[in-house]
C-alpha cells in the first residue's frame, strides 16, 4: 500500500528480493489522502500486506487499519507509534524507529507473531533475522543500551499522563485546533483531504511560494522553528509529536491569526 515516501522506499527495498505488487496507491493525487477500501486489490496468497500507518510527508495517516482479508499485514508506525492505542493483534508484524514519539534515533520497536518468525528463513544474515534476536532476547549484539533506557523513561511518561488513549485524545485535540484554523477562512490550504488529516503533522500552504517564506521567517522570529515544509513538496508543516505542547499549538494559532491580519 503506497502512500508517500517511505512506503515507497519500502516497495523498492522489497523489490530487491521478492516480487511486488502495488494493491493501492495515491500517488496520482500526489499522496493527499490513503486508498479507501475499495480501491485495494490485493493479491491472492501474498506473502504479506505492507502499509505506512503516518506519513510524515504529506500529513496523511490512516484512520483505520485497512481490511487486508486475511493476510499478514506488516506496519511501519514509526511516525505515529505511541501516540494512539493501536490494533496489536490486527497485524502481524509492526516496526517503529523510536525517534518521533519513543525517543532517541538508534532502537527499533518490533512486535511480531510467533509464527511469521518460524518462517525467518536460515539464509538470513544473522543481524537481520527477527527469529535470531527473539532467540536472544534482543541481546544477540551489544543494543543502544541508553536509547533503550531514554524509552523506557518516555513509556513511564506517557504511563503517566493516563496511556495511550489518554494521549490520543490531547493529539486529537492539538491537531483539531490547528486543522480548524487552517479551515477558517480560505486564506490558509490544508494539502492533505480531510478524511486522511493526520494528528503528528499537519500540512498546509499559502496563497504563494513568496508569502510561506515569509510565514516560515516571521514565525522563526515568534520562536516558531521547523516549519518549512520537506524539500520535495514545499508549504508549511507542523509537527506536533507527542512531547509537543498544546500550549506551541495555540501560539502558532495566534501566529498565524495575526499574520493572516496582516497579509490577508
């Protein structure tokens, strides 16, 4: 399932060794939304369904875990990973880099059923056999002994703002706040359609190239830093992982009243 960038990195890794078959993409709409359902086709006896549940990109997440009939479905929540309760038992196999919600770059979540690990194959180099670090308690190498100590000190964080759902509904509302002013009034455009809008990043542009480089350094002096969109698509994103506070939200809702007022 093709999304945006990383799921297309995927793909294109997975080529490398096995046939791919693109069940759904948007990439004709240059990624604003996920594939509805009936827009999938997947392929009978397929090895396994992968999907991107975030994209960081294009600001689109899925709202729902797609119906895969049956199949092993393999998810990168990299982006999203602990910022909502998630279907563990909907997928099989799930891999999270730690460095949007979790912690620093350098450690991996993986979650994965006991029986796509008895199909590990032997021929795999052991660093990159799940079956192998299973075996070993994820001690085969010597891991990132203090990524894994600063994850442990987020995951008893977030244990204590009350869990996932609880953080669910704080992104929910930092995001919904935002997607209403970018909804307000026309002056600013949400990129990605509304039923795909994700909570972690929210993408938007202005009337012109000239006015969002104007935006991105009025809000640098306002001590609104990162929100030049990636360089592949432009406009403005604001990321708003978990450790963001609804309080920067509401400043950069202020920002942007005000600059509308101004430029408007």
């Amino acid at each position: 399932l093709v999304t945006g960038v990383w799921a297309t990195k995927a793909a294109e890794e997975a080529k490398k060794i096995g046939t791919v078959h693109i069940a759904a993409t948007t990439k004709a709409e240059q990624f604003t939304r996920v594939p509805r359902a009936e827009e999938i086709v997947l392929t009978p006896g397929a090895a396994y369904v992968h999907m991107t549940s975030n994209n960081t990109i294009y600001g689109t997440e899925w709202q729902n875990l797609p119906d895969v009939g049956g199949l092993p479905l393999v998810s990168d929540t990299s982006s999203d990973m602990f910022s909502r309760p998630i279907d563990v038992a909907g997928h099989a196999l799930i891999y999270a880099g730690a460095q949007k919600n979790m912690g620093p770059a350098g450690v991996t979540v993986v979650i994965i059923r006991d029986d796509l690990l008895a199909r590990s194959s032997a021929s795999l180099p052991a660093m990159l056999s799940y079956a192998v670090h299973a075996e070993n308690g994820s001690l085969y190498n010597t891991p990132p002994v203090f990524a894994i100590y600063m994850l442990g000190l987020v995951t008893r964080w977030l244990i204590g703002q009350g869990g996932l759902e609880a953080i669910r509904k704080i992104n929910e509302r930092k995001a919904g706040k935002l997607y209403a002013e970018i909804d307000r009034t026309g002056f600013y455009r949400g990129t990605a359609q509304k039923e795909s809008r994700s909570s972690m990043n929210v993408t938007f542009r202005l009337a012109s190239e000239e006015l969002e480089k104007q935006f991105i350094t009025e809000g640098e002096k306002a001590g609104l830093n990162g929100l030049k969109g990636h360089r592949s698509v432009g406009g403005i994103r604001a990321s708003i992982y978990n450790a963001f506070p609804e309080a920067g939200v509401d400043a950069l809702i202020s920002f942007m009243q005000e600059f509308e007022r101004l430029n408007g």
